[in-house]
C-alpha cells in the first residue's frame, strides 16, 4: 500500500473564494490526492488580525467544499494553537500525525514565494513538505526578483506531478497557467457596499456570509 498524498490549502479564507477554490481544484486535477486537506489560519504572523471569527471561517469552508471529487478535511490546527501561525509549525504538527512517509504538498501562491526567504525558519520547509507554486496574473516566477537563496533551493527542487506523489518532501512543481486573481480585501469591502460578487463567492458561502451579518458595518 503506498502511503497517501495529501494536498494542503492553507489561508484566512476570509471569506473562502472562487480563487481558493480555482486553486484547490487545479491541483487536485493535477494529482489526484488521497485528501485536501485545508488549513485557516489563526493567527497570521504577516497579516493584520482577522475580523472573522475562526467558528464561521471554518463554516464558509466546510460549505464551500462540500461536494468535491476528492476528501476534504478541514484542519483546524493553526486556530487552535496559541500565537501566531507559522506554516513551518504547521508542517511539524502534521508530520507528527500523519508520518514521515506520506507525500505532503503544500499550495503556496507566487506572490508567497516571493517573499519566502521572509519565512520563520523558511529552509526548513522542504524537510517536510513538497512545494506547489501557483503563479497569478500580475505575478511572473523570474529569478531576477527572486532571493537568490529561494531561486537556488526551488531550481533544484523541480519535479513533475508523479515524482511528487511519490516522494514525501523536498521537491516544487510550478503551474505557470492558473488565471484566478481574487482579492480578500476586495470581497470584504464589495460586501460591506452590498455591491455585487457574483461569480467570486460559493452561493452557499455567500449565503451564510449575508444570514450571519459578516463583512456588514451594522
């Protein structure tokens, strides 16, 4: 029996967004995990704190996936941990339950991998898990804007799908076609106007958010 794949989104999903979900169903299609596994953050160490509570983020995401090829799960790891969430510790706390032999892949966006060398113990990362890079509209993997430490530990590290499957940490693959650009910011405030956001939010996301008054100024 091979030891499973596990595919892992982690975010605020605040709220959860066609992007998200764009990016979850590109790499599920990619590699045909054994599970997704998704991951809201709790408190994120470079981003401002989150206006929404972690009992309706988890909601969102649980409708917003519940009919999907593959198991879903959602983890809620990070909210339940004390202080700031470091996608490093993150990694530590799955490897401790899911084994050193399960072939962990881990999304990050471009926009995340040009700042990675920013990351808490950063290098440690591909000790325990394999790296999917997504590159967005408006964001080109280029070496010249890359640290030249990442640009050296990702150069070395490609692989195709099947060799990442098979392998339990260490290695990137990078999708350069996704074409979902989807602002957090942007829903929030559209929402807070009761501007429209067709196409970007679930309906049942959408629906929960306006049943329980989220991003509202009243």
């Amino acid at each position: 029996m091979n030891p499973p794949c596990i595919l892992l989104l982690g975010g605020s999903f605040d709220p959860v967004h066609a992007g998200h979900i764009g990016l979850a169903h590109y790499f599920c299609t990619l590699l045909h995990p054994d599970e997704l596994r998704l991951i809201p953050a709790g408190q994120p160490w470079q981003k401002p704190g989150l206006k929404t509570a972690a009992e309706h983020r988890i909601a969102m995401l649980k409708l917003a996936f519940q009919q999907w090829p593959v198991t879903v799960q959602v983890d809620s790891l990070e909210i339940q941990r004390e202080g700031p969430s470091y996608t490093v510790e993150t990694l530590r706390e799955l490897r401790r339950t899911l084994g050193d032999q399960a072939s962990l892949l881990w999304i990050i966006g471009a926009d995340q991998l040009n700042n990675l060398h920013t990351w808490y113990e950063w290098r440690e990362l591909f000790a325990l898990t394999n790296l999917c890079i997504a590159a967005r509209p408006g964001y080109v993997i280029d070496q010249a804007a890359l640290n030249s430490e990442v640009v050296h530990e990702i150069s070395r590290r490609i692989a195709n799908p099947s060799q990442l499957k098979q392998t339990a940490c260490g290695l990137c693959f990078i999708a350069y076609n996704l074409a979902w650009e989807v602002s957090s910011t942007a829903l929030r405030e559209s929402l807070r106007q009761g501007e429209s956001v067709k196409g970007l939010l679930p309906t049942p996301v959408l629906d929960y958010a306006q049943q329980h008054h989220l991003y509202q100024t009243t």
